[in-house]
C-alpha cells in the first residue's frame, strides 16, 4: 500500500506534535522518521548530517568527500564565506540557521529528483500523468484492484489533483521544481488547496469544511472525565484551541489547516536544533559566533576526518549557492 501514497520524504521535523504526526504522516513518513531518529539521540548524533547541510546537500558533500584533504580545507572556507552573508568574518546563529534552512529544503529537493528517475520512462526529465500513473499504479490487476477499488480510486483522485495543481504552466509535465512541489506539497503554499482538501477528506467526517478538536484528535475526547485523559491529550487539545484555531471558532479551516499541516516550520525549527548542536560543540570562545579558525579546528564536526575514495577527485570544484536541479 505504501506505493499508493504520494511520498514525503526525509527529514521530517522529530518534535512535531503527537497528533500532527499520527493525523499527517503516511506509512512512508513513519518509516522515514524511524530512519533519522538515531541522529537525535544525544551523543549518537550523526556528524555527518551535519556536514551535508552545512556543504548545502548531498550532491555536494558527496563530491566533497571525494576531495584530498587540501582541497577540501579550501573549499570549506569557500562554503563558509557562503554561510557569513554580512562578510563579518563570523558566522552568527541567524545565519548558520538559514543556511541549514535552505540546505534542508536541497536535501528534500534532492530526494525528489531522486524518486523522479524511475517515474521518468524516456528519461526526458520530465514526469508526465502516465508515466506516474503507470509508474505507481500500474501494478495493480486483477483481484487486488477489485477488493481495494475505492481505496485505488481515492489515492489516483488525490494524486491527479495535487499533479495537476504542481504543473504551474499546464503544459501535462512536471519539471524537477515542479515534480519537487507534487512530491512534498506541505513545502509550498502554491499546493495549499491540496493540502486543505486532503486533510478535510480524511477528518472532516461530519463534512462542514472544518476540522473541530474531536476531529482532530479523536475518540479520546469522547470521554466525560478530562482527569482521566492522557496527559498528551490535554496537550494536543490545549494547542488546538490556542495556537492552531486562529480565530477561535472551535475548528480549524481554510489557512489554519495549511498552517498545521506545512512543514516550513518544521524545516525552520529542525535548522534549529542543528545550529545549536554546532554552536555547542564548536564555539570554543562561547561568544555564540563561530570563527573560521573554529570551524576548521572542528574538523570532524564540519568535514569529517577520512573522505571516501571512490569518488573522482575533481580539482576545479566551484560551490554555488543556488544550485538547481
């Protein structure tokens, strides 16, 4: 079942509410989550998570690895001067967290791409409605389709409306951008109507355009003693009711949902925690600036001690900020 669902991939933000995970994460999400947990697990932070945002992706830490260590020194102190936007010779903890904001998002992107290839049948770097139909539904026949049709139906009507909403130019195709934005529509506010429309089809069960808190959270709130609802319910209920139902009408709709469900925040907030976990390990002067001089005695922190041999060394590197894919 779990090629019926559009996937979302990687690096979903770990301190995302309960009820938000359990109400907007599908079976491929959960299984991502469970992938990445270990890089959150105090000293078992994975170093090297932290080096591919901070190059600015995986195509460029891959590449980089594949450098001598000269080679990768100097380009470091090319991706840093990157990072310094005010030239300041210092890197702030706004800017480490914008560079690993938008380093995230080129990961995510990165990821797209890479699931676009199979999908991609003349290899013409295009996706078309087919060729992913084909590509996802295609391989099912026979029995399974008639003891699921409604299922099938469902996520076919789901995916050709968030295809057709991602294809800003209506030319039938997809381009990387616009595969990227089909692939995670919760990054773009371009896909908010899919996103609003999907959400109320899954809770909105007495159909009045709103998500209200039994909804949102379910039977738990069915019972009459609030003493003996589980703490994390207490939780969830309280943040509905003050944080996620803006204008206070007792059910989320329109923007509220879209705001619930996106996961810019969640991208903002794990850039985050991955700017506080370098600043810790690596601002030895504790004046919450990172020198070049401290990044570079941080190697194994910022570019790992041993790179990978197997990749072509390439000498005339350049590193560029706005890399497209």
């Amino acid at each position: 079942m779990a090629r019926l669902i559009i996937v979302l991939v990687l690096i979903l933000c770990i301190g995302v509410n309960i009820i938000q995970t359990k109400n907007a994460l599908n079976e491929e999400d959960t299984h991502k989550i469970e992938d990445i947990l270990p890089h959150y697990a105090g000293a078992d932070h994975l170093d090297s998570f932290d080096q591919t945002l901070f190059l600015g992706g995986q195509t460029r830490a891959k590449i980089f690895r594949g450098l001598s260590d000269e080679k990768r020194k100097e380009v470091f102190s090319d991706v840093y001067k990157l990072v310094d936007t005010n030239g300041d010779g210092q890197i702030s903890k706004d800017e480490l967290t914008e560079w690993m904001f938008q380093a995230l998002l080129t990961v995510d992107k990165e990821d797209a791409v890479n699931s676009m290839d199979p999908i991609d049948e003349n290899k013409d770097k295009m996706v078309s409605w087919f060729e992913y139909h084909d590509h996802v539904y295609g391989y099912a026949m026979g029995e399974e389709m008639e003891e699921n049709q409604a299922e099938y139906t469902k996520h076919i009507k789901r995916s050709k409306r968030s295809f057709d909403l991602a294809d800003s130019d209506g030319d039938g195709f997809l381009t990387p951008n616009e595969f990227h934005m089909f692939h995670n529509p919760r990054l773009y506010k371009q896909m908010e109507k899919v996103v609003i429309l999907d959400s109320l089809e899954d809770f909105d069960t007495n159909k009045d355009g709103g998500i209200e808190v039994v909804e949102f959270i379910g039977d738990f709130l069915l019972k009459d003693d609030e003493e003996e609802l589980p703490e994390w319910v207490i939780e969830e209920k309280r943040l509905f009711e003050t944080e996620h139902d803006l204008d206070g009408n007792g059910k989320l709709e329109g923007s509220e949902i879209f705001e619930l469900e996106s996961q810019e925040k969640s991208f903002r907030e794990q850039a985050e925690r991955e700017v506080d976990h370098l600043i810790v390990m690596a601002d030895t002067d504790k004046d919450d600036l990172i020198s070049l001089d401290e990044a570079l005695q941080s190697e194994a922190l910022f570019m790992g001690r041993d790179h990978a041999t197997h990749f072509h060394q390439n000498p005339n590197i350049v590193v560029n900020k706005n890399i497209e894919l």
